[in-house]
C-alpha cells in the first residue's frame, strides 16, 4: 500500500510538470521518511549525490554529449547525407534511404536522437523536399532516421541502462550494433517499397559521375575515425568506455576547431549546453537511486519476481507482456523517464527469469524508439514538424508505416537472442 500511493505520488508530480530527477527525489525521499524515519532520508541524501557522481562510468555520459555538441556544430552531418544520397539518389526511395544511412552514421558519432532529429531535419529533409517528395513520407523517413542515435554507440540511453542495470557497458555498447544494422535495413527497406508503391512521392535523384561519388565518399572519412575511435577501441579491448569516450571528445573537438573558425562565445555554448545536459542526467540519476532505495526496503522487486516465479505461464509470455507495456508508456512518457523509472524494478525480474539484461537493454532501446515517433508524445515528431512546417499529423501519418516495420524487428529480436549477443560475446 505505501509502495502504490508512493508511486501515485511520483505520477501526480510528473503531470504537474516536476522534473523527472526531482519528482524522484520528493517521492523517493517521502517514502522512506514513511517506512525509516528521517535519519533514513538524510543518510541517502547525503551519501548518494557523490556516489552517483563518483562513479567512474559516469563520466562517459559528459564526454559523450560533449561529443555530440561538437559533431552538431561541426557540419559532418551534411557531408555525410551528401555522400550517402549520391550512391542512393538513382534506387526508388533513394533520398529517404539516404536519409537512413545519415543517421546510422550520425548515431555512430553522436548519441542524443533529439540531436539527430534536428541535425537530419536541417540537412536531408530540405533537400527531399527540394526533389519533390511527399512531406508526409519524408518527414516520416526522418523521425525514424534519427532515434537511431539511441541504439548505435556512442549512446547516451544505453550507458544510463548500463548504470541502472549494473551491466557491462562496454558490452552493452558493442550489442547495439548488429541490431542497429538490422533497423536502419528495415527503415530503408519500408522506404524502397513506399516509393515503389508510389513513384511520384519519391522522384529520383540527379546521377553523379562515379568519379564524384568518390570525392564525397572521402568527406565521410572523419566519420569512420571517430566510429573507430569510441567502438572500435571499445570492441578490440584497448580501451574501456570511459576513456574511449574521451579520446571520441578529443578527436570531435578537433574536428569542430579544424573546419572553421570558432568565436568564443560559440565554443562557450558548446561547454555550456554540455554541463548542463550533463548535471541534468545526474540529476536524474539521483533521484533514479532514491526512488529504487525506497523500492528495494518496500520489497516490492522482490515480491514481484516471488510472484511471477509463482504463475504457470512460460517466461517468454511475461517478456511479450513487458515488451507490450513499454510500447504503450513509450506513448505517453519520455524515454528517460521510462528507463530511470521502470529499469530498477524489470532488470531484476528479467534475471530472474534465466534472460541475458543486455539482450533486454537493446530490446528496450529499439522499443523506446518506437515511443519518439508515436503519439501523443513522439519526440521526435514534433521537431520535424517544427522544421519542416508539417502539420503533425501528416508527421505522425509518414511514420506509421516505419513503426509496423519496428514491430516486426522487435519481434525477430525476441526470438532470437543470439543476433543481438553475438558481436558481444566475441569480446575479450
């Protein structure tokens, strides 16, 4: 009863428009007021702040966003589409599966989707409109293109989980991959068969000359640098995350400082927008720390695997079930706050019940991208339809065909484990 009215009061906070750490924190901290007294409540307080932040994995979230600020601002990005539209621009859907390929790449230097969304919306939907194709279909192709910065490494959602679930980072990183592949095949596949079906909402491209195509394909090399830089040293071992995520910040600084010339001011903001997306995510973590505190003296977890362990239902059923109640609160709630409120409580289950947490943690992610381009709270939709000046439903409509497709990847990735762990389990 205290562990329910506890939880009501953490989802009476968020809909008043309390901040996700800080309703953790209130709930979290009246809730073991409630059960231990205040000793309790200042003894958390006062240890868990520097415990969160002294953890060494931590520090591979601030340089992992200071990376993305610094690829953002630099102008890969548009490198990037221009080589991949110049292979693609001839093949039915070829700008839109460009557009796929762009935030595969842009994901695999940058970890945030909002970035990708905004960095996609400025660079490859302009120029499919330019073309001639139908905003519906390409504002869809770019809300999906870019939650693929969720799931490819360098990815600030997979360390969170890899946090909270007290996993293998690294290994964790190195999962994403095959099944990142996997996704930004089928976003390009759904799109081949779209502009198929209807030619004139996808006109081709000019041809470039062969010897152009090469010349653009050159551009992408600083792409493939910091890729190796951060998963590639991440995957042969010679580096653990935290210190592959700052080589990857150094290598992007570099970059950004070498393309142009940066005023003060400019480089200012980059360090400033990085502390505080930074402060905001230990924030979170915090009260992701409390909260489960007060879960873990409730016995709530416990009770919960005691009680499912109890059914007469086969484990893959309670997964499908999960895996269904993600789907649904991707629709209505922030992916951060889906992973710092529910992986506490379903890691320990999922162990539980004989699966690999890594496995899950990708399954999560690829879930959660579904939640950014579904309503009424697609992420990722609404900064597409900002910048493209498409009426949110078209956005929405554009993106429906590409969230089928997803379902069907989730569900292949379900059965089979082993697609997802095999890059994992070749590590050192």
């Amino acid at each position: 009863m205290i562990a329910l009215t506890i939880f009501l009061l953490l989802l009476v906070l968020l809909a008043a428009g309390a901040p996700v750490g800080i309703a953790m924190i209130i709930a979290g901290s009246i809730g073991l007021y409630w059960i231990a007294g205040p000793n309790a409540v200042y003894g958390i307080l006062a240890s868990t702040p520097h415990d969160v932040a002294a953890t060494f994995e931590f520090s591979v979230i601030p340089m992992f966003l200071l990376m993305a600020a610094f690829v953002m601002r630099s102008g890969i990005a548009e490198d990037l589409f221009r080589a991949a539209a110049a292979w693609c621009g001839r093949v039915p859907g070829g700008l839109g599966m460009a557009t796929a390929l762009s935030g595969a790449g842009f994901g695999a230097i940058c970890g945030s989707s909002t970035a990708a969304a905004v960095t996609l919306s400025s660079t490859s939907l302009p120029a499919m409109m330019k073309h001639g194709y139908n905003p519906r279909m390409a504002a869809g192709v770019v809300s999906i293109s870019g939650t693929l910065s969720m799931l490819i490494p360098p990815s600030i959602a997979m360390v969170i989980y890899g946090l909270l679930a007290d996993v293998n980072i690294a290994k964790l990183l190195i999962a994403g991959i095959v099944p990142a592949i996997f996704v930004t095949c089928t976003i390009m596949a759904t799109t081949y068969v779209l502009a198929k079906r209807n030619p004139s909402h996808a006109p081709l491209a000019e041809r470039v000359t062969l010897r152009e195509k090469f010349r653009l394909l050159t551009k992408v090399g600083p792409i493939v640098l910091l890729f190796l830089s951060v998963t590639g040293v991440i995957y042969s071992g010679i580096a653990t995350p935290t210190e592959a995520s700052s080589v990857g910040a150094l290598i992007a600084g570099l970059l950004y400082f070498l393309r142009a010339r940066r005023t003060p001011s400019e480089v200012y903001d980059v360090l400033v927008s990085t502390a505080r997306a930074s402060c905001m995510i230990g924030v979170i973590l915090l009260g992701a720390h409390v909260f489960s505190t007060f879960f873990a003296l409730t016995q709530v977890t416990q009770g919960l695997i005691t009680w499912i362990g109890s059914l007469d239902i086969p484990p893959w059923s309670i997964v499908i079930v999960l895996a269904l109640i993600y789907l649904a609160l991707g629709c209505f709630m922030d992916q951060l706050a889906i992973l710092v409120l529910t992986v506490p409580i379903v890691a320990p289950l999922i162990d539980s019940l004989g699966y690999d947490l890594i496995w899950w943690g990708v399954v999560m992610i690829i879930v959660a991208e579904v939640g950014l381009v579904t309503p009424p709270l697609g992420l990722n939709c609404f900064i597409v339809a900002k910048y493209s000046s498409t009426p949110l439903a078209q956005v929405f409509s554009g993106t429906f065909p590409h969230v089928l497709a997803h379902l069907i990847v989730i569900a292949v990735l379900l059965l089979f484990p082993a697609i997802t762990l095999w890059l994992p389990n070749q590590m050192q």
